[in-house]
C-alpha cells in the first residue's frame, strides 16, 4: 500500500509542478496571448499558482511521510507507536499506513495533553 500510495503521489507532485512550470515559463517568455488583461486575472493567476505550489509541499510531506514508514518497516518497528511504543490500531493503519502514532495518543495530542499518556 506504501509503494502504491508513494508512486501515486510521486505522479501527482510531477504533473503539478509540470503545470507550474508551464505557467511560470509562458510569463517568462512574455506570451502575451496567455497574459492577463486585468489586474484581477493576473492575481487569480497568482493565487492558482502559490495554491498550487502548496499542494506540492503538502504532498512532499506525505511522502517524506510514506519513507520513514518504509523505514520502520525495514527495521521491524512499524505499526508501534512512536510515542507510547504502543500497538496502532490496525484500521488506522489501513486508512493511514504510513500513521506514526496510535490513535489514542493522537487524540490525546489533539486535545492539548501533550505526551500524557
């Protein structure tokens, strides 16, 4: 499921920055019959660009994400907690297989606890 999930993602982080790209080269090279005429397209333009060079790093987290999962299962310790050294819940696992922490110790961080369990 890590494998897939990281060939997936490696695709849509290309095809993005691809798209980027060939936005940020049309404006470089002054094509003018793709430039905006009003302010106002030039800064959806901007916006649709910085959006989406924030989908770019959102998904080049997960996949730092998915290669520390493969490397806990090189080392035999994926699937434990990386908190409480506690089993995570294998339907977590399932939604999130490259998941650090159990879902109690999520929860419990999400609730302001901090490292109280």
């Amino acid at each position: 499921m890590l494998l897939e999930k990281r060939a997936e993602i490696l695709g849509d982080v290309n095809t993005l920055q691809g798209e980027a790209l060939n936005a940020n080269r049309q404006d470089a090279a002054g094509d003018l019959s793709s430039m905006p005429i009003h302010m106002a397209d030039l800064g959806s333009d901007n916006y649709e660009l910085e959006f989406t060079l924030g989908l770019i790093e959102g998904e080049r987290a997960i996949l730092k994400e998915i290669d520390e999962a493969l490397e806990r299962i090189r080392q035999g310790s994926y699937g434990l907690c990386l908190a409480t050294g506690s089993p995570i819940g294998k339907a977590r696992l399932r939604a999130t297989p490259w998941a650090k922490y159990c879902y109690e110790y999520s929860l419990a961080q999400e609730q302001g606890q901090g490292r109280g369990l």
